[in-house]
C-alpha cells in the first residue's frame, strides 16, 4: 500500500514543488483547487496527509477534518505566507515553498505518519485461546486481529472494560508462543471487545513487533529520509 495525500492549491509553485517530493517518498498525491471537493474525498477515502495551502476558507476546511469521524487523522500540513499559526495543522510551511523547505517538512510528517500507522493498523487473526481473567477463571476467546497497540477479540463471556485477561498466543508463521496481559478497553453487545497491552515480555515484545514489521507493506520512498 501507498500512503495517500490531499493536496489543496491553486498554485502552481506550490503544485510543482510539493507533487515532486511527494513522488519521491512514493506517496499517492490528490490535487485539488477547492477545499470543498477535497474533503469529499477525505469521506470516501483513507487519508494519511493533508497538504492545505493557506486561504480564507482554510480553517473552516481544517476544523471539518478534525471532527471527521474515525479512528485516522491525517497529518496536516499547512503552508502560509507568514508566521501567524494556521489552526489545525500539525506542521507549517513558510512560502516561498523550496524543495529543501518542503523535504524538511515532509520528513516531518512521514515520520508522524509511520507511527500513526502502526499505532493503529490491526491485522486479522482468527485464534482461538484459553485466557485468564481477573479472578483466574479461563475463558475461551477468539482474537480477530491484531496491532501494535492492542487486540480484538470475541467471546461469548461478558467482560466489563477495565477488566484484564491473559493467554498466549501463537502468531501464523511464529515458531512459539508469546505472552500477552490486556486490559478490555470497549465492548460490544454482541461479544465483541476490544483490548490494550499491558504487558508483554521483552523477548515476546520482539517477535510481536517483527510480525507486524513483516506485515507492514507501506511502499517504500524512492530517496532517502
């Protein structure tokens, strides 16, 4: 997969510019002239980055992203012709835009990007495990998938959000086990719920995280960051 970018500008400097180093870091650009349109497609679409360049509907524009529903928020980068701070953005960009400018606060913003996509990408399992609850009674749940973060489970057992389980889990294509304590953080009426790590040991940690490394199919930039 490629990260994705809605980038707002009627001009062609910024246009030029900003398209060349998006490329280079092998990210999917969408150019609009409008806000408007652009946050359409922000509703229909996963977006990672939003390069905004600066006009008198722009805080309007920003304001409605923030308070789009979903778990992703893009990145914001606003680009003005001076200093005042531009609300709602993550990261400024001073005109004239360079392209030592814009790769400064494009490497900025990838890098917010990768974490934001690790925190909270899950990827689906369907295993089945024996884990222990609060008051060390097992409890046979489903982990549906998987992150960096935390897990989704089913089961047909009631849990209450504060609530901590324990298990091990074998990942596909792990040679053992790891360990994972979780606490149930949401639920669902009908056996779904959600859960965060609390604990993990470091040798386990290490295999979790080379699984979802491995798993991490973010198409790579073409130059160096």
């Amino acid at each position: 997969m490629a990260f994705e970018c809605l980038l707002v500008s009627r001009d062609p400097g910024v246009v030029c510019v900003m398209n060349k180093l998006l490329n280079n870091l092998s990210i999917s650009t969408n150019i609009f002239l409008s806000s408007s349109k652009a946050f359409d497609q922000l509703s229909g679409g996963s977006t990672d980055l939003v390069i905004v360049d600066w006009e008198d509907d722009s805080a309007e524009f920003l304001a409605r992203v923030r308070k789009h529903n979903g778990w992703r928020k893009p990145t914001v980068v606003a680009v003005t012709p001076n200093s005042f701070p531009a609300r709602g953005a993550d990261l400024m960009l001073f005109k004239p835009v360079t392209s030592e400018s814009g790769a400064r606060s494009l490497k900025f913003a990838y890098s917010r990007m990768l974490y934001d996509h690790r925190r909270h990408t899950r990827y689906a399992l369907m295993s089945t495990v024996s884990a222990t609850d609060d008051k060390n009674r097992f409890v046979n749940v489903t982990i549906l998938d998987i992150g960096d973060g935390g897990v989704g489970l089913s089961t047909k057992h009631e849990f209450a959000v504060g609530e901590t389980l324990s298990f091990r889990l074998l990942l596909p294509g792990a040679d053992r086990t790891i360990y994972i304590q979780a606490r149930i953080q949401w639920t669902r009426p009908y056996g779904a719920a959600g859960c965060e790590f609390l604990r993990i040991p470091p040798v386990d940690l290490n295999i979790l995280h080379d699984w979802l490394t491995s798993k991490n199919q973010i198409k790579k930039p073409v130059v160096q960051i």
